[in-house]
C-alpha cells in the first residue's frame, strides 16, 4: 500500500474527535480559500442520508470534502459519483484486489457484497458569499454495525478488516483517498460527466439484474438498465422504462 503525493491545493486538517465532519465543514467554510479535508479519528454524531444515524467505532474513517464548486446544482450533485470512483480507487490501493469491490447508486461501496462506504452530500448554501459543497464519506475500516442496527431489508453492513484482513488506519486511507479524489475531479471539472458515468458503470453493482427502488413514497421493481445522463437510476419495468432522481436500492 504506497499512497501518491497529497494533492496540491487540496488542505487536510485531522481532529482527534468531532461531533461530525459535515458539521465541522459548516463551521469553517467560510475561512477556508480552497478544497480541504477534514477527518475525525472520533466521531460522535455522524449522519447518514435521510438523516439516519452512521455510526463510526474508532479506527473507522470519517471525513467530509468542502469544496466550492460554480456549476449548477444539478451538476454539483454529479460528485456523489466522483466520490465513489475515488472510493473505489483508494480501496483497491489499500487492498491490491478490485473484484470484491462494487459500486451501489446512488453512493455505497460494497466490499464481497457488504456495505462498506456510504457517501452523503450536503450544500451548505451561500456560506460567506458563495456555494459550498460538502461531500461527507464513512468507511468501515475497522469495524461494522451489526445487521440489527441496520433497517430491515439493507445491505448488511461489513468492515474492510474483516472482509480482507487489511489493516488500514483512517490516515493511511485519507492519503489514498485524497489524491484519486483530486484525479476524478479533475477529469469531471474537463471532461464533465461522461468518462465519469462510464467509468462508474464499469464497476456498478447488479446492473442488468432485478432490484427494488423505494422513493419516499413509492417502490418500483425492475431490472437496472443503466444510469442516465442527469445520474438518474433506469429501470426497465413491464409499465416502461423508469428514471429515478432519488431512492434506496434493495436487492
């Protein structure tokens, strides 16, 4: 496991405990002149999407990315899938095996099937006169919640260690993180979203397979055809083809 140089002009700053990292970026975003990272090697009050609890044991990786990015809110959005592929990158670095690796729309990593990394975006809006973004990332480095402290029906939860015998400290895997972070962006802020979205379905999770999509107010079956333009969920049911803007997949 050999990290690359840290990124240039990305900051890292590293907290021995927080209440949370999303929190912490609300807080200094506006003092900051640049991209930076934050870890906490002890979180207390982490978040998950939809305001669920994540919890993080120590020796697991919890940070947030802060950037302020001038695209609109459609687009910025598009860097859940930037995160996953950097996610992806970090661990196949850390492991040296991308087989067991997988990508879950719209923003898990699966580690042998098993959730290992979650993503959660959040804007904070126009924080001292300009956007910013927050891209929080948890990773069960060390240890999993157990399969009752997850919702009926979820991905069972699963550690890097356990899965791989990889002992990774949450340092060691913000320097791998960092740095394929750095090239993903790049691409996305020269290219835009098509490299990004075919690279992203080159390591998706079930596609061309039956799952079940929960919108807050609706689940709809079918068979994952592909991931669109605008970073939409398709399905194809026997009603059509379906686009989906946000949901929770089941399998």
């Amino acid at each position: 496991m050999s990290a690359d140089p840290w990124p240039l002009g990305y900051g890292r700053r590293v907290l021995a405990e927080l209440d949370s990292t999303n929190a912490e970026a609300v807080r200094i975003a506006p003092t900051l002149a640049g991209p930076e990272w934050i870890l906490a090697l002890k979180q207390t009050a982490g978040r998950g999407r939809r305001g669920r609890v994540w919890k993080a044991p120590e020796g697991n990786f919890s940070a947030t990315l802060v950037l302020r990015p001038t695209e609109s809110p459609d687009v910025i959005a598009l860097r859940s899938f930037v995160a996953s592929l950097a996610l992806w990158e970090a661990f196949v670095a850390a492991t040296g095996r991308s087989q067991m690796f997988a990508l879950k729309w719209p923003n898990d990593v699966l580690l042998n099937g098993g959730k290992v990394a979650g993503i959660l975006l959040e804007s904070l809006g126009h924080t001292g006169g300009a956007l910013h973004l927050c891209i929080g990332i948890g990773v069960n480095l060390a240890a999993a919640p157990g399969r009752d402290e997850v919702e009926a029906g979820a991905t069972p939860p699963v550690s890097l260690l356990s899965e791989t015998g990889a002992r990774v400290t949450p340092e060691e895997f913000l320097d791998l993180l960092a740095p394929a972070y750095a090239r993903w962006e790049a691409q996305f802020t020269t290219y835009g979203f098509a490299p990004i979205r075919e690279a992203w379905l080159a390591r998706a999770a079930r596609l061309g397979e039956p799952i079940t999509a929960r919108t807050m107010s609706e689940s709809h079956q079918g068979t994952f055809e592909t991931v669109d333009t605008a970073g939409n969920l398709v399905l194809k049911t026997p009603a059509g083809r379906l686009s989906i803007p946000a949901a929770d997949v089941f399998f």
